[in-house]
C-alpha cells in the first residue's frame, strides 16, 4: 500500500497539471479518420471499438509552441504510449551471444525500422507496414556492457525470480520451459496486418544478426476478427481503460483517469525515481510481459454451471450466465461497465470512450460504496485491478498493449477431440515502476482476497480472472443479493506461462549507450 499513499501527494499537483492550457483540446479529424481506413489500403493504426482517440503528431506539435509543453514523441517507443494497433503482432525472444556485433548490427541495420510514437502519429507521413520495438532485460543490457543501476529492483531480479511471489503454480510449473529456463537477454515486438510481413522483417533482422544471437522463444499474437475485434478470448471488450497521459493527451475522456508522464516513463516529472535514475533512461519505460494463457470452454461452461438469476427468476440459463461473466468482469462483453448498467447490457455505451469509462463504483445516496455491491461486485476484475473511488491511486497505473494469441477452438472442435490450440493474452504493460505498476496490480490487488479494504465483507475475494492464486479462488461475498449466500470457488481460468520484465529505452538511449 506504500505506493498508493505516497501517491496519494500527487494529487494535490495534478490540478494545475490538468488545468495546462491544451488538455481541453478536442481532437478534431486527422489520424481519427485515418484510423477508420483499416479496411482499405491505407492500413495504419487500427481503431479498435470503444478506444479513446489518439492525438496527431500535428496537434502535438501546434499545441506545443501555444498551449504547454508535449513529450518529444519522437524519442519514444510507438508501442508505450499507444500500442503498435494492428492485427499481428509477434513477440521474438533471444539471447546475445556476441555484443560487439549485436550493438554495430542495431545500431547501422535495425536501428532504422524501430518505430517511434511520432512515427504513428503522424498523419501525414507515409504509413509504416511493420512496426518494430525493441527491449532488454537485466542480463541483456549487462551483455551489452551496460552496467547502470536503473533502480528497479524487480527488473533486476528478473521474472524468473518473481514467479512466486506473482502466484504462479510454485517452480513455475505452469511455465513454458524457454521462459523458465532464465536465457533471455532481449526482446523484438514486430507488428503488422499480416504474418508474412512480420516474418519478413525478423526474417531480415535475423540474418543480420547472424550468429550473435540465438532464439529462445517466440509467441504469435493476433487480434479477433470481425464482431470480436478487439476482444479477447473470453469475449470481453479489450483496451478501454487506459489512462490519459499528461504531455501526450489532447483530451481526456469522461471517467478516464489523467496521470504524471512519469508513472509510465523513466526519469521524467511523476517518477519516483526522477533524477536518480542514469540519465538516458528519460524517455524509456519498463516492459512487464506475460503469457497468460486463457481457459475458455472451462469458463463458459463454469458461467452456465453457475448461471445468475434475479429474485424475480426471469433470465434464461444463458442469460444467468452472461450475467455473471459481467459480473466477474465488471464489464459486459460489449464494455459497456455493469457499474452503470448493472442487469442489462448497453452495447453503444461498451464502444463509446465517452461513456464506457463514465463510472467510479460510487453512486448518490442511499448507496453506500462499502456495503452495497448490487451494481459491481468489489472483486470483479476491473474493479480489482482499478479501484477507482474505492482507493484512489494515481501512481499505479499502467498502459496495457497486449494482444490476443492462439486460435479460436470451437466449442464443437473441443468436444470432438478434447485438445485445443492454446490461447490466451500476450500481456504486455508499461510502467517506470514495476512494483507500482504491472506487480502492483497484480500482487496487492488482484491476488489478495482482502483487497478492496473497508468493506461490509472483510475478505471481498479474489480478481475471478486475473488473479493468480493456484486454484484456491473465492469471489464475491455473501451480501450480493445477485450472488446468493456462497462462495464461488473458481478455477484458474488464467493460466500464467511466463513472463519477463524487459526496460524499452528511448530511440536516443538505443544509439547511445546500448548501441554505442
Ligand atoms: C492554445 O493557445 C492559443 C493561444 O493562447 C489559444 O487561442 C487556443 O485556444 C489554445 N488551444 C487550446 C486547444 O487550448
Ligand atoms: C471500408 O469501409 C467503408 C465503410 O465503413 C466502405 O465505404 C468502403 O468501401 C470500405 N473499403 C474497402 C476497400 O473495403
Ligand atoms: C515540445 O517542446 C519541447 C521543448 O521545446 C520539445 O522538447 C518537445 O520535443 C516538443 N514536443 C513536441 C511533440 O513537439
Ligand atoms: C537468471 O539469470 C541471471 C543471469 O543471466 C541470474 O543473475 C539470475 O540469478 C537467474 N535467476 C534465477 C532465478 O535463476
Ligand atoms: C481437433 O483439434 C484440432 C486443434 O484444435 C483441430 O485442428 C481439429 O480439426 C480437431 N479435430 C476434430 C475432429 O474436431
């Protein structure tokens, strides 16, 4: 709880901050319209339902020189800030066997393809096909002769070390062995509208490279398609809450949160650690990546075991079912959040960034936060992993831009044979903290039955999907009037397969000092 109290300060400078003269700026067409060519050969950055809108570089730079001072977007990853938005994303993991031609390959070759947050941005540059990221962990960068302490100790350790404590399966059993087998140095996200241009790209970086790196592991992500785009595999409206980044956003939507720059980048004003950290890591961002494998027939079948009535008995067994999958998740699968529609879906709120962050789990009286949960339980899934009125905290924030991986397997394909693709979540967050951040949520929130405290219902129980807490799961409380007087005991629908905790620097720290 540390953080949240010590970030509980920063409150008091947010309103000046938010008052900067800009962030009332309403985007107007540019990359809005842009975005919606997805379907046509002008492929850019996808809009996927209920997302907020992105600024254009174009604004960035007219308010800059008028209305308050903007991040240099061009010295920033594409990925940390906004995701790379498209359809394929692959994830190439790898150990360094030769630093010396590691740093002159990135540093003449690859160098040129990272794609910075302008570079997305940009509304009047040519769109980029394949976009590249690039990350390192704690053994990769001292591979790469960079010996500076970047003051995270979690990041130090590495995620190898920080299984554990995540609540994975103890000896990370559930791990897949490269992961666990502790080799990886570096990371390349690649990300395109197709497979075949992706693998092209890696297929040229690794030629490059030649033998001054080994594969360790690879993971292909894909968006959904057609009616699920945008959703992940249980079927739930993804990417809806991020929050409003100050110095980046130009408008903050109703309901979003707007935080210091420095909760998700390195050394700069909202980091903890500004001025202590080494200097070029201003700009960069700590990468937390899991593989979280997703259950999805088991889920299912569990929402219609246990399917949800009203005390009037009217739902259907289908209807109880996408009820308490609501529930668990704080969101209907449209997004529309059932703290605001608590018994029927409102699909045009789910997809409106006007409304689908309108809500705080607080309501007028006679509603009483602490003791009433007939509208959002206090352990569903986003209120665990964002509290909102329940314990306000800026400083633990994240931006999400994962993807969806593995293929869909039909209710009917599984029945048949009982084997499946796997599938599941590549969870990718920023942060400048991990422990604030990523860990935080995860850790102090979504695993610990006694999170959120205060209330009627001492123990409130666990995040129902992403709490990692080897199978013994309770969700929920015996006040809720749409939970009757028991428990859930839940599966682990989530499955952790591993993960790694990388540092994404700025384009200027990729050159110097890891490329130097
Ligand atoms: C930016 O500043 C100019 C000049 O002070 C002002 O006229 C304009 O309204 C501001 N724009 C926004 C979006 O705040
Ligand atoms: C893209 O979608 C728009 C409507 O959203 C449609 O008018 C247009 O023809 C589509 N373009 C292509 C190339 O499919
Ligand atoms: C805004 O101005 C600052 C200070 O001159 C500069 O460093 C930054 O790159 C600018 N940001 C944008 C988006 O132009
Ligand atoms: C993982 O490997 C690094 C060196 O590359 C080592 O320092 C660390 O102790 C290892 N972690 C575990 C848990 O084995
Ligand atoms: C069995 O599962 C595999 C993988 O999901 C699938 O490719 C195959 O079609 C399935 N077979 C049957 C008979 O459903």
């Amino acid at each position: 709880m540390w953080s949240s109290f010590k970030f509980g300060l920063a409150v008091s400078f947010l309103l000046p901050y938010a008052l900067l003269p800009g962030y009332g700026y309403v985007p107007k067409t540019g990359l809005i319209a842009r975005q919606k060519e997805n379907n046509g050969s002008d492929n850019f950055l996808f809009d996927y339902p209920g997302q907020t809108k992105l600024p254009s570089l174009e604004d960035l730079i007219r308010l800059n020189s008028t209305n308050g001072t903007f991040l240099p977007v061009d010295d920033i990853q594409g990925d940390i800030l906004i995701g790379m938005k498209k359809p394929k994303q692959l994830f190439f993991f790898y150990q360094i066997n030769d630093a010396p031609m590691f740093k002159a390959v990135l540093r003449r070759l690859i160098y040129p393809f990272i794609t910075s947050t302008s570079q997305l941005i940009c509304t009047t540059c040519p769109p980029i096909k394949v976009m590249l990221n690039v990350a390192w962990n704690a053994p990769g960068l001292k591979k790469l002769n960079v010996f500076d302490d970047l003051l995270d100790p979690h990041f130090n350790l590495g995620q190898v070390a920080d299984a554990d404590a995540l609540g994975d399966v103890p000896g990370r059993k559930t791990w897949v062995p490269p992961l666990a087998a502790n080799k990886t140095h570096g990371v390349f996200l690649i990300a395109s509208d197709d497979d075949a241009a992706i693998l092209a790209l890696l297929n040229q970086i690794t030629t490059w490279l030649g033998t001054s790196i080994t594969e360790i592991y690879r993971l292909s992500g894909a968006h959904r398609t057609g009616a699920m785009e945008g959703h992940e595999h249980f079927g739930f409206l993804d990417g809806i809450s991020q929050p409003a980044v100050a110095g980046f956003a130009t408008s903050v939507m109703p309901g979003q949160s707007l935080i210091f720059p420095g909760t998700i980048l390195t050394n700069v004003l909202g980091d903890p650690n500004l001025g202590a950290r080494p200097g070029w890591t201003k700009h960069g961002s700590f990468l937390a990546f899991r593989q979280l494998q997703q259950f999805v027939p088991e889920f299912d079948q569990y929402l219609l075991n246990n399917a949800l009535n009203d005390p009037s008995a009217s739902l259907t067994v289908a209807q109880g079912a996408e009820l308490l999958g609501a529930r668990m998740v704080g969101r209907w699968k449209s997004g529309a959040p059932i703290d605001l529609h608590p018994l029927v879906d409102n699909p045009a709120v789910g997809a409106d960034p006007n409304q689908n962050n309108n809500f705080d789990f607080n309501h007028p009286l006679p509603f009483n936060i602490n003791t009433d949960q007939k509208r959002c339980p206090w352990s569903a899934h986003i209120r665990k992993t964002n509290p909102r009125a329940d314990q306000p905290s800026l400083g633990n924030h994240i931006m999400r831009a994962g993807i969806p991986y593995g293929r869909d397997t039909t209710k009917a394909e599984f029945k048949a044979n009982k084997t499946r693709t796997e599938r599941g979540l590549a969870f990718v967050s920023y942060q400048s903290v991990i422990d604030n951040g990523y860990r935080f949520q995860q850790k102090a929130w979504a695993n610990d039955i006694n999170f959120v405290p205060g209330k009627s219902d001492p123990t409130p129980g666990h995040d129902p999907i992403f709490g990692q807490n080897g199978g013994s799961t309770r969700f929920s409380s015996g006040l809720d009037p749409w939970n009757p007087a028991k428990d859930f005991k839940l599966k682990d629908f989530v499955v952790s397969r591993g993960g790694e905790y990388f540092f994404s620097p700025s384009m200027s720290a990729i050159l110097n000092p890891i490329a130097l």
